[in-house]
C-alpha cells in the first residue's frame, strides 16, 4: 500500500458534523472536544459543560434530515 493510497483513505474517514450534538446524560448542547490529538490519531473525548459528563459518544440531531411522519392508528 503506498502512501497516497493511505492518505486518500485518511482523508475519507474524518468525520464531518451533520448536526447539533447534544450530551447523552443531560441534554445539553454545551459540548466540548477535548485533547490536541482528539479526532486525529485518537477518538474524540467530549465533555459536557452542564453536567461534567465525559466521554466518547453523543447524541446527535441531524438537521438535513426532515422529520419523518408517522401514522396514529387506534385499534
């Protein structure tokens, strides 16, 4: 494997923000990212300013996406 094989590669794999990004355990969108390697050669560590959550997952709304609607039905 040569290196602009790599580099393409690289390139196709970072992550771009589709939306708002909300903390799993509160709610809030008072999110940070943290470290300098964060998102580069490690995964990214979020931390919630709101209620000091740390770690690697959120909750994400994604905007371009319309609500879908859904069908009530009573039996």
């Amino acid at each position: 494997m040569q290196f602009h094989d790599i580099a393409k590669t690289l390139k196709n794999l970072k992550r771009q923000k589709s939306g708002i990004q909300f903390c799993p355990k509160c709610g809030s969108p008072s999110i940070l990212g943290l470290g300098s390697l964060d998102g580069w050669l490690l995964p990214t560590q979020f931390t919630c300013e709101e209620c000091g959550y740390s770690g690697y997952l959120l909750m994400e709304l994604d905007e371009s996406k319309e609500p879908e609607e859904t069908e009530l039905t009573s039996d």
